[in-house]
C-alpha cells in the first residue's frame, strides 16, 4: 500500500482529483475508454468540487467516461435529497459532462433487490471492470457499505447498516430514525477486482480506522483491511487521520524518496 499523509483535507482532496484528472486525460489521448468506481459521503465532496471546477476552467471532460457508484440507501427513491441519486448529480454529474447513461448507481427504487445487485455486477462487468475507484472509509472501517463480518470474498448485495454507521450519516436526516436500515452495496470482492483503488480519509474521528486498514490484521471485522490484498492501492489522508498510524515516518520517507526520482 502507499500512504500518503498530507495536511489537511484540502490536500487531499487535491490529491485525489490530480490523480483522477491525469487518468481522464490519459485515456481520451489514446480513445480508450474509462470506467471510474466513485463513493458518497463527506469525504470525496472536495475531490467533486475540484474536478467540476477543473471541468469548468480547465478543459476536463469526462465524455467516454462511465462511473458506478458504490452504493445506495434502500427505501429512498432517487430524487430522495439523501439518497446517493441525488448526492451524485448534485456534487459532480450536473456539473460536467458524462455522456448520457454513463452514470450508473445500484437500483434500490420498486425493484427487486437481488435481480439488481445481480444486474450491477454484471454491468460492472460488461464494461471490463472500475479502472480506479475511490474509497472512503467508516469509523467502524467499512468500505462502501460492507460492514463489520462482511466476507472477504463478498459481492454486490444487500447489507444492513450498523448503528454506528446510522448514527455517524444521521446529520444529514432530521433524525436517526430515518436514516435508512439497509443499502445495497458493491461487495468487498467487487472492490478488489479494481484496476486501482484510492482511499481518502481525514479528520481524527478516521484514525482508528485507517490505522486497521493499513496496518491492522486482515480481518472481516475490520472491512477495509481487505485492501492490504490489493497490489494497487494509494491511500491518502490528513494527519489527523494517520494519528494512530504506527510506520509514519516510514510512510513520509517512502514518498520524499518517490518525489526525488520522479524529479
Ligand atoms: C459512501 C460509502 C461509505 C463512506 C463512508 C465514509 O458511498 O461507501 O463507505 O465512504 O461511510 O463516509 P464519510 O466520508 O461521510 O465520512
């Protein structure tokens, strides 16, 4: 894994969206498609905000470009203001320009659950796979929504949330009570299937986590230390974030090392 430890969030963000930004560019120079893995939640609103605002200023276009996101709340419809519909046209998809139909999210609206996890995977598939998706992570170390005791070897499905994870998103509902029970959710084995993945973390409340995650032992207690099986994956945080982070200093050296090459 590289770890990357950085300032503050700003920074991060910035990371993440130089990092998404080169891709984009990269393959519309050669005409080969792209498929983005993106994520909800706090955390990736800024990497958002620099890639419309680079969309804007900067000649970013994402034609070509097709996403799936990781997840969607159960029993919310789309044009629901918390649902993850609605968040990603919002924060990023109404302010760029993805090619009609190129922005997927898991059907939970009147359908069948498990004919539309089905259905995801197999859209995922069909487009050859996420190039690169990005990760955040939850004080109780999931990814996506894949919850403590999530298998490994899990895919897209229905998960119920904890209540840490239902209190932690009851900021943005009236109440903890209508924080939704259930989401449905790419799979842990559905993550690691990614060409590359990055995962953004900031603030101390993220620590603990982040700390499992990198260093801790692989374990379906801990979700996203299942990404320690990955060959590709840049996690990027605050140093708030990396408190509890054991290797720091090796961390900062492997990457002042990495910027005297590259120089
Ligand atoms: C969202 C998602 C979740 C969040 C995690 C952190 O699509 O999959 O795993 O990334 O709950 O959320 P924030 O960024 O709000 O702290």
């Amino acid at each position: 894994m590289r770890v990357v430890i950085l300032d503050n969030p700003q920074q991060v963000s910035l990371f993440a969206a130089d990092r998404v930004d080169r891709l984009v560019r990269e393959r519309l120079l050669v005409r080969q498609p792209l498929v983005l893995g993106l994520a909800t939640g706090g955390t990736p609103l800024g990497l958002y905000k620099l890639l419309a605002e680079r969309h804007r200023n900067d000649g970013l276009s994402f034609r070509g470009v097709e996403t799936f996101n990781l997840d969607e709340y159960v029993g919310l419809p789309p044009d629901h203001e918390q649902s993850y519909h609605f968040y990603m046209h919002d924060a990023l998809f109404r302010h760029v320009d993805f090619d009609t139909g190129a922005n997927h999210l898991p059907r939970t609206w009147q359908c069948d659950l498990s004919e539309s996890a089905k259905a995801y995977e197999r859209d995922i598939e069909q487009r050859g796979g996420i190039d690169l998706q990005i990760l955040g992570i939850g004080t109780d170390g999931h990814i996506g929504f894949n919850e403590v005791g999530s298998s490994l070897g899990s895919r897209t499905r229905l998960k119920t949330l904890t209540r840490r994870t239902r209190q932690d998103n009851a900021r943005y509902f009236a109440s903890i009570d209508e924080v939704p029970t259930m989401a449905l959710t790419m799979g842990i084995a559905t993550i690691l299937e990614s060409q590359s993945i990055v995962l953004m973390a900031t603030g101390a409340g993220k620590a603990r986590a982040v700390a499992g995650c990198v260093e801790g032992p692989i374990s379906a207690g801990m979700p996203a230390s299942a990404l320690q099986l990955h060959p590709d994956v840049t996690v990027i945080v605050d140093t708030d974030a990396a408190s509890e982070l054991l290797h720091v200093e090796y961390y900062s050296d492997s990457e002042r090392v990495r910027a005297s090459l590259i120089r």
